[in-house]
C-alpha cells in the first residue's frame, strides 16, 4: 500500500515538473523569497501565473488574493478588520510561507514579523508577511529580478530619528533629564 502510493505521488509530481516547465524561470525566482519552497512557489505561480501585467498593481493583487485586512469604518467607528474570505489555495500556502519566513534569522521578514507581533498578535503579523510576500512576488515577476533582502536593521535604519525621539521621552516620563548627542 505504501509502495502504491509512493508512486502515485511520484507520478503527481512528474506531472507537475511537466507542466511547470514553462513556468521554471518564474518558480526559481520565487524561491530567492526567505520562506518559500519549491511547492509553495508552484503553488504561487499556478494561481498567479507569471504575466503580471493583468494586475495593475502590487496592491490589487494582494486584496484579489486576500491577504489585505479589511478596512470597515463608519461615523468613525472602527469595525473589525479580518482579512476577507477567499483564496481557497494561494491563501493557505502564503500564510504558511509566511510562518516559516517568521522563523528565518537575521532577514528583513522576521523583523517585520516581530514589529506587527508586537503591536497585534503572531496571526495579524503572519498575515502582514503573507501580503508582503505577495507584493515582493508581484515585482520580481514583473520585472525579472531576484528577492533583495533589506537585512533585519532596516526598520531602525529608517526610523533612527524616530526611536531616539521615544526612547528620550521614554527616559522623560520616568523622571531623567536626557540630552542627546551624536556620537563620535
């Protein structure tokens, strides 16, 4: 029984190697993205295809895939923000590359994980690095290149002005007089 069905999955995966030759310039692509494996990026490129001239922008395919929340105000009222049903395949399969790219030392999708996980929970971060992962799939499609990880500093080189400014009044409200100076 286990042999019977080892060769019906080897048979599967024969026939997708067949059907995804096409497509293999694109998969390999996909695969330089922290958390995406040879099946997830078949997955992807099955449901997304690799012309991405039909999607006018990054953003119109994250939310025709899903993995947007959802934006529910009225009379300025917040209502909730799940992210909408849909995406019976890509969605699953995003999700999970997000979760194993959560788990991937030092890259730039670990520390936009632990940002969002702090703020609004592991689930809302893996759905933040889901559409992430989809925007970076989108412009390597589109434009041929491989994924360039921006390092797990890019948030606080970017935002250094920003930090110091918290953290003094951090320092203030616990009763320091604080001075900032650039350092030599």
């Amino acid at each position: 029984m286990i042999d019977s069905l080892q060769d019906s999955i080897r048979q599967i995966e024969e026939r997708i190697a067949e059907v995804i030759g096409p497509f293999r310039a694109g998969v390999e692509l996909l695969m330089t993205i922290p958390g995406v494996q040879t099946t997830s990026a078949q997955a992807i490129v099955a449901e997304i295809g690799t012309d991405m001239s039909r999607f006018s922008s990054a953003g119109h395919l994250v939310s025709w895939a899903t993995v947007c929340p959802r934006m529910d105000e009225s009379a300025g009222k917040r209502r909730s923000t799940r992210m909408r049903k849909g995406g019976n395949w890509l969605k699953p399969v995003l999700i999970q590359c997000a979760w194993a790219a959560s788990r991937e030392k030092g890259t730039y999708l670990q520390a936009q994980f632990m940002r969002v996980k702090s703020r609004r929970g592991p689930k809302k971060a893996a759905g933040a690095l889901a559409a992430s992962i989809l925007t970076a799939a989108y412009y390597m499609l589109r434009d041929g290149v491989p994924y360039k990880d921006l390092g797990a500093d890019h948030f606080v080189k970017r935002d250094r002005a920003k930090i110091a400014q918290r953290l003094t009044k951090r320092l203030r409200d616990l009763g320091y007089d604080v001075e900032i100076k650039k350092a030599a």
